[in-house]
C-alpha cells in the first residue's frame, strides 16, 4: 500500500509519474490539456481521475476533490511545459504562453499547500531571463532582462508561500538511464528542511569506482523486441545523406564536400551542431531523446539500419515499461515520448521526496541558517565521446568544465 498520494501537474505520457509509484507513491488525479496525453493516461491507468482542462481553469479545490484528500497534501508534482526555456527553442520564457505555465503552477502550489512540491524542467531554465533580450516592453525592473531572473522570480513566488527550495542540476546518465539527459528539479517543502538528492551512481570516469553508464545497446540491442515500431522516417535526401556517417559519428563525418552540400549556409555557422545528421552508437548512451527524432538538425538515426529510431525505441530509452501504450498519431506519440521526464530521474527524484516526506513526519527541525534556496550541480555536463576544446581533443571522461557542487545562497537569503 503506497504511504504517499500526489497530484500531478502537467501529466504527458506520466514518465514522471511511473517513476515515483515505482518507489512507493500513488497518482491521486491528474491534470493535462493534450488530448493524445490523456488518451495515454486512460489507456494505461482507466481508474485514474482526470481533469481535462487547460491549467489555467484548474483549481486546487478541484485536484483536492477529484483526489480524494482530506487534511495535508503530501505532494504536488509536474513539469510545465519547458520548449520556452530550452536552449534548442528560440528562448522566448514568459512571453511564449508556454512560459507563463509556471506561474499557474505556483498558484496551484498555492491553492493546495503541499508538504512537498518536486518541479522538473530542463536546463535552460537555469540561465533564462523573465523578459528576453529584445522583448521587453513598457517600464520593467533592471533585473528582469539579466541572466537567471526567471528562476529567481519562481523561487521568491515559492519563497512567498513559506516553501525553502532546492535545486538540483542532474544527469539522468548518472543514475543509471542508457541517456543522457540534464534536467533541472525543483524540491520545496514549507517546513524549512534541506532536501538531499542522490549523488550520481554510474560513471564513465575511473575514479569514481562506480559503475559504467549504462548504453543504448542496454535499451535496445540485442533481443531487444520493439513494442510500438511506428517511424516517422528520414526523407530520401536525408537517408542519402545519413548513408555517408558511421555510428556514433554526425555531420563532420561526411566528405567536406557532402557536408556542404547537405548543410547549405549551416555549414559556414560557428558552433558545434552536433545533433546534425547524427547516428547513434550501441557503445555509448543514447543523446536525449528529442520529439522529432527525423530531422536533420535533430537526428536520431538507428546504429546499424539508416532509419529513425521508432516510437518503441525511443520509449525504451526513456525506460517506460514494455507494455505502456501511447495514445495518438504517430508524431503525437513521438512528442509524448520525447517530452517526458526519464523514468529513471522520476525514481531517484521520488527517493529524495520520500526522504524529505519521512523526516517531515518525524518532525524534525530544520537547521539554524539554512538558506531559502540552495543550487546543487551533481556532474550534470557528461561528455562520453572525445570532443575538441581550444584545438585540442579531450576524451569523455576528462572533465568538461569545472562546476561547483553547492552554489551559495542567492540574492541575499
């Protein structure tokens, strides 16, 4: 019998959800608008109350209701929808109706008063500004245009509330996911204790004497049976293309002039692009899983078959259980998979939850001086192949660059 219920925000294909019943908690209701999400939801869990409505009509009295809660709400959990944040999308935060779903999340943070809230979302939400470069209009504050300032407005709204936060940056490689994927997780509690994630499990560097990262070959190699082989496929110009680069290799793998040819102006263009006419490798971990795995810019190309990886192969890099099924079109079940939070990160995020809800019922004290906000880098930048720095190759297991483990408290807290 699961000691905890929770609501969940933003439910998608419940990649985050599996995750924490897997470690003990029970989905209580749950909130999505995308009808192909919902779809998957009452596929695979029938019995699971649903509120079908865009977050902005949702009320806390309704996810209360629909719940069946009475007294504290142990948790409330989900991750607003993070193309507005992404460093891949054009970084439009607040200004894309996307980014202002963060803001519905604190209200609804509000209308529940959770013990704990745990928010996922991706990287660039770190150094995102509330008002991007060049879209600011009217009288706005100084800080709002700087680097970060959309995080720091989130925290004080959560601050506001009586809710302490951390804020770990992770890697869903170094737990144990044949990917790597960084996230950002938010963990709040308004009973002022320090939370503690995971420290990472798995590595690709010697030293740590842990175990190495898991690899796509452990997702989907050999006997691996596909349990959904819907493809959306490269166009013949791509596979021709995507026929020139071995596995694990990407665009600089082609003929100068094959490059050139398939990358047009892009070529000319500094940066690395490394996603470009890219082909997996079984010897590495999979890149992160994305929507559109058949784009030149994004590619997913199968190791050994010059094809997209399917909707089954992706689902399987994202560890959703063999037997989930995806409600949609195919592009709708691509987007479904490639949005969800890693099953891996949903446990070990669920761990520190656990932790956090276990101490709250013992009734311990927070420490004197704990700061309002803490931000913890657990070796989020994982490189596992050479990669080239200042004209020199550095192998995957080299540092990337050097981060701080524990950043101090920010803006005076």
């Amino acid at each position: 019998m699961p000691k905890y219920k929770f609501i969940s925000l933003f439910t998608g294909a419940m990649g985050l959800d599996i995750g924490l019943e897997m470690v003990g908690f029970k989905t209580s209701v749950c909130n999505d608008v995308d009808k192909s999400c919902i779809g998957t939801v009452r596929a695979n869990m029938p019995n699971l109350p649903v509120i079908e409505k865009d977050i902005k009509e949702v009320t806390g009295k309704a996810l209360k209701d629909a719940g069946g809660f009475e007294g504290d709400i142990p948790l409330l959990v989900g991750g607003p929808p993070c193309q507005a944040f992404s460093v891949i999308g054009r970084r439009n935060g607040i200004k894309d109706g996307r980014g202002r779903l963060l803001y519905d999340y604190i209200r609804l943070v509000s209308e529940t008063m959770p013990s704990v809230f745990l928010m996922e979302n991706v990287r660039g939400l770190l150094s995102m500004p509330l008002v991007p470069k060049g879209k600011a209009e009217g009288n706005i504050e100084a800080d709002s245009t700087k680097h970060g300032s959309l995080l720091r407005d989130v925290v004080r709204g959560f601050n506001r509330l009586g809710y302490r936060v951390d804020c770990y940056v992770v890697n869903a490689a170094n737990y144990g996911a044949p990917q790597i994927r960084e996230r950002v997780v938010l963990v709040g509690n308004r009973f002022g204790l320090l939370s503690n994630f995971p420290m990472p499990r798995f590595s690709n560097r010697p030293e740590d004497k842990l175990p190495p990262f898991k690899t796509l070959r452990d997702a989907i190699g050999n006997g691996f049976k596909d349990p959904c082989p819907e493809l959306m496929n490269f166009s013949p110009r791509k596979l021709k293309y995507l026929s020139y680069v071995p596995p694990g290799g990407n665009w600089r793998s082609m003929p100068v002039e094959i490059q050139k040819e398939s990358m047009g102006k892009t070529w000319y263009l500094k940066g690395g692009r490394s996603a470009y006419w890219r082909r997996l490798s079984f010897d590495f971990p999979s890149p992160t899983v994305v929507t559109m795995p058949n784009h030149a810019g994004t590619s997913m190309c199968h190791p050994i078959e010059i094809r997209a990886i399917t909707v089954g192969e992706a689902a399987a890099i994202q560890e959703f259980p063999s037997n989930w099924k995806f409600s949609g079109t195919t592009s709708k079940k691509y987007m479904q998979v490639g949005n969800a939070v890693p099953i891996r990160l949903g446990m070990v995020a669920g761990e520190a939850v656990m932790d956090l809800l276990e101490r709250i019922s013992s009734n311990e004290r927070p420490k004197e001086g704990a700061p309002l906000y803490r931000e913890m880098h657990l070796r989020p930048h994982v490189r596992t192949r050479t990669y080239w720095s200042n004209g020199k190759a550095y192998h995957g297991d080299a540092p990337y660059y050097k981060t701080k483990k524990t950043l101090s408290a920010y803006l005076g807290h």
